[in-house]
C-alpha cells in the first residue's frame, strides 16, 4: 500500500492527500511544512508515544507566546503545566493538564491570529493604497470598489502568508517525532 493509498484509508484531508503525490512517508515526513498535519499524523501511529505528542504541541504552542501581551502570563504558565504532566502523567492530574493544555493553546493561537489579523490588516491598507491609487481618496463609486477589492485581496494574501509561516515554524519542532528508519514496507 503507498502513503498516499494509507492517508486515503485513514481518512486525511484531501489536500494532504494530494500533496503527498507520490512521496513515501519518510519522505513526506521531511518535506512537509504543515505541522497542523504532521501532528495530525503522529497521532494516528504507532511510532510516537502521548508524551512524545503532548511535547510536541507544547513547543508548537510555545511559538505563539511571542504575540502575548507582556504580563499575560497564563498561556505560558498552562504550557508548563502541560509539560509537568507529560513528564509525569498520573491520573489525579490529568484534569489539571486537559484544562491547562486547553486554555494554552486557545489563549496562545488566539494571539497569535490576533497579530496575524493586525499585520494583514496593515499589509492591506498599504496594498490598497498602492494598487486603488489616487481613485480609491476620491470617494467616488469605483475608487471604493478598487479599494475594498485591494484591501481584501491584500487581507486575504498576508493572513495566508502568516498562517503558513507559522505552520512551517511548527513543522520544524515536530519534525523529531518520527523515527529517523524508514516505515516498514518503504
């Protein structure tokens, strides 16, 4: 069976799907900058332990910390505490750690976009300047036009420009989850 067939079986998203082509896992588990679908991955083998994985998503939450507010120290205080369990599950704890892990990844993601959003919008503002020129200050009906449509298009283009930037950092930290032997049958 290829990767691609196992993604299909497994039920992955059709563009991993696509994207994997004819790439075979160890290969794919190289070459990919999605971390969103890596973790998605190594969740679903059997090479990677719940620690393993738990670790993983605390670092990836980690490079979310830089767009808390300083002072706001609750996403980094969850992520330790996460961290703690993952180091030493028991079960009297595991409430505590489903909260923290919980309330780190939304407060941290949520940042995060937040600052994805600010600097999308900054990107569209200047862009839509550039591209609805003087007609856009006008205030007639198509400089308003060539501005909502430069603006959203500039909008559209840093978010997904941010969005896969940070997949791709993550990518990177997850990278050490699977094995470096290649999967049997590859």
């Amino acid at each position: 069976m290829t990767f691609k067939e196992k993604l299909e079986k497994m039920g992955a998203c059709r563009e991993a799907v696509q994207w994997v082509s004819d790439r075979n896992e160890a290969k794919a588990w190289a070459e990919c900058e999605r971390a969103d679908w890596m973790l998605w991955l190594a969740e679903r083998s059997s090479w990677c332990t719940g620690k393993d994985l738990t670790m993983a998503g605390c670092q990836c939450a980690r490079t979310a910390l830089k767009f808390v507010p300083k002072g706001e120290d609750r996403p980094r205080l969850a992520i330790e505490a996460t961290e703690r369990w993952a180091k030493n599950p028991t079960k009297r704890n595991a409430a505590a750690r489903d909260a923290a892990w919980a309330t780190a990844r939304a407060a941290a993601w949520d940042a995060a976009w937040d600052a994805a959003r600010a600097a999308a919008r900054a990107a569209a503002r200047a862009a839509a300047r550039a591209a609805a020129g003087d007609a856009a200050w006008d205030g007639d009906a198509a400089g308003d036009a060539a501005w909502a449509a430069a603006r959203a298009a500039a909008r559209a283009a840093a978010w997904d420009a941010a969005r896969d930037a940070a997949l791709k950092e993550m990518a990177e930290l997850v990278r050490w989850l699977r094995p470096t032997t290649k999967a049997k049958g590859e």
